[in-house]
C-alpha cells in the first residue's frame, strides 16, 4: 500500500518537476509557464497519486487443497471446470477455474498417485508437503502471467489438539504455520530453517464472519498422520493448535512468491484424545468435508474484492 502522508509531498515533487519540464530552456521559467505547469500538475497528479495510494484488491484467487473429496463439494458449489495444459503435463495436479463475483477462482488438488505401487501407482491422493507445495508453486507462477494471485487459501481437514481447545469439526483459520519433523540440530539457523515458522495474513474479519465455529490457531505440519513423541514435542513447541500434512510446505512457496496466504482447517481427529487417529480421521472425514464445504464458499465471499487489510 502506498502510504497516504507520501502521496501530497509526491504531489507537491511532482509539480515542480512538471513546472521545470514545461519551462524554457532559459530560467526563471515566466510566470505564463508556471501557471500552466500548475494546472497540468492540479489535474494530473491527484489522480496518479490516488491511484498509486489505493491498496490492491483481491481478485485472483488460489484455494490449494491436497485431496479430491475435500475439493469437491467447493468446486461443484462454485461451478469451477478442470483445467486441462494449466499444469506442465508431468505433473499429477488437477486446477478447476471459475469467476465468482468478479473474481478468478483457482482451485488446485495434489492429483493421485501415478508413482508407487506395483503398477501405475497406488491411485490415492498424493498428500503431504512436496505435491502440495509443487502445485502451489507451479500454479502462482502460472498465475503470474496474468497480474499474479492476489491470495492463497489452503484449505484441509487436520488433527487438532484437546489440550489446546480444539474439537472434532472445528474450523481453524490459522495464524502461523510450521514443521514438526524437519530436526535439523547443526546450529540455531539450521534449526530456524528446519522448523520454519511462516506467520499467516491476519484475518480477524473473516473470523468474526465464521463465528462461532472458527478460531484462530497456529497449524503444524509434518508428513505423517501420526505422530512420534519426538514430533509431539516439536508441536508442543509450535504452539500447535492443529497439526496437518501441507500447510507449512504451501506457506513457504506463497512466501517465494509474495503471495499473502492463511489456510482454513477443519479439525477430523483428536490428536491427544483417547482414540487411534486413522479411527477418529476416517469416522469424522465426511463430516469435517461438510463443514468444509459450509467454510469455503463463506470464505471466498468474505475475501473477493477486499483489500488485504480487510481481511
Ligand atoms: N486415509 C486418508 C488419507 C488422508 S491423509 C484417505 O482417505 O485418503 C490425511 C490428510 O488429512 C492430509 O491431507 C492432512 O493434511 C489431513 N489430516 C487430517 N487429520 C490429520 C492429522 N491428525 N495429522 C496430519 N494430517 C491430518
């Protein structure tokens, strides 16, 4: 944003500059000059400068989320159509695209599996840091051909954590993201870098606007459903109010790429609770995927066409 006390000391710059520009060669420019200079300055310069000082609003928009059935129903809901050649065509990522109130929506998936197994891969959803930060990655880039995107959403289901508040079907919007089993003991950067905390765009509006269910929390992420007790540490030292398999990986290739982003969880299991977390995951899928679907449409409406310090 360009800062308003700038823009009239700009403007005063700018029409002196417009008064020596139009003046002749020999100096003091006579007074004829300076007043068509002036009126050239009055009319031109207010505008730039408005335009220059108005912040960006949003209307690209990216929602990065890691399996088909939790892309669906947002998908459908919308309208969106796959995008066939949006990705390179070795890559396993689906994009559906679609306007929505005068915004672009891009929804992108990780795509199935084509690499593991026995024969032509395992077909399920290629969760987890590394497809979800590519797809996010190829698809700012590709976006960047057409003004960039203004906003990534990533959205998902997550464990969430009893002793921290959350419970089964909460929705999360987070405030920082970062990893839980990248230990990486060589000296303090390293171990800055390995767990690499990103703080997400505040959103307290959108908050208020998906009360009561939302809260707001940190999300930690890691390539495992389960957890060690090494990990659990780490969390613990994350602040994690949820922990899931790709909001820290997509929040680095946002920051690559100077997009703001936050991410939208909605919690299917109980990381410290009694129950065996795949149990508790599969039991709560579809219902977490409901909720979801309840989220995002409210979401992208409270996002399309606000100013980042809108949010
Ligand atoms: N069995 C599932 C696989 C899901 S893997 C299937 O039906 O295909 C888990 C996905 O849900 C990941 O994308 C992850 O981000 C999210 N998730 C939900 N609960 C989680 C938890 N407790 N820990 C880590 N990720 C979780």
């Amino acid at each position: 944003m360009y800062p308003s006390v700038c823009v009239y000391p700009s403007a005063l710059l700018y029409s002196y500059c417009s008064a020596v520009i139009l003046s002749p060669t020999t100096m003091p420019p006579s007074p004829r000059h300076l007043l068509v200079a002036a009126i050239i300055a009055a009319f031109t310069a207010r505008p730039l400068f408005a335009a220059l000082a108005m912040p960006k609003k949003i209307e690209n928009v990216v929602f990065s989320i890691a399996m088909e059935d939790e892309a669906r129903p947002f998908v459908q809901s919308l309208g969106l159509a796959p995008q066939a050649g949006f990705f390179p065509k070795a890559a396993p990522f689906v994009a559906y695209r679609g306007k929505y109130k005068g915004c672009t929506v891009t929804v992108v998936t990780s795509g199935k599996d084509s690499v593991y197994g026995e024969k032509d891969g395992t077909g399920v959803d290629n969760v987890g840091t590394v497809p979800a930060a590519l797809a996010a990655f190829l698809a700012m880039e590709k976006l960047g051909g057409e003004g960039g995107a203004d906003l990534l959403v990533n959205a998902g289901t997550c464990g969430g954590f009893g002793k921290m508040g959350a419970g089964i079907g909460d929705v999360y919007l987070t405030t920082a993201s970062a990893n839980h089993d990248r230990r990486i003991p060589l000296g303090p950067a390293f171990e800055a870098y390995g767990t690499g905390s990103v703080p997400t765009t505040p959103v307290p509006g959108l908050l208020e606007a998906l009360s009561p269910a939302a809260k707001p929390g940190v999300c930690t992420t890691g390539n495992s459903l389960d957890a060690t007790p090494t990990d659990l540490e780490q969390m613990a030292a994350n602040g994690a109010h949820v922990k899931d398999m790709e909001a820290a990986s997509v929040g680095w290739a946002c920051e690559l790429h100077g997009v703001p982003h936050f991410g939208v969880k909605v919690v299917t299991d109980i990381v410290d609770g009694d129950r065996p977390t795949q149990e508790e995951f599969l039991e709560n899928l579809g219902t977490a995927a409901s909720t979801l679907q309840d989220a995002l449409p409210k979401v992208i409406d409270h996002v399309c066409g606000k100013g980042h310090d809108e949010l």
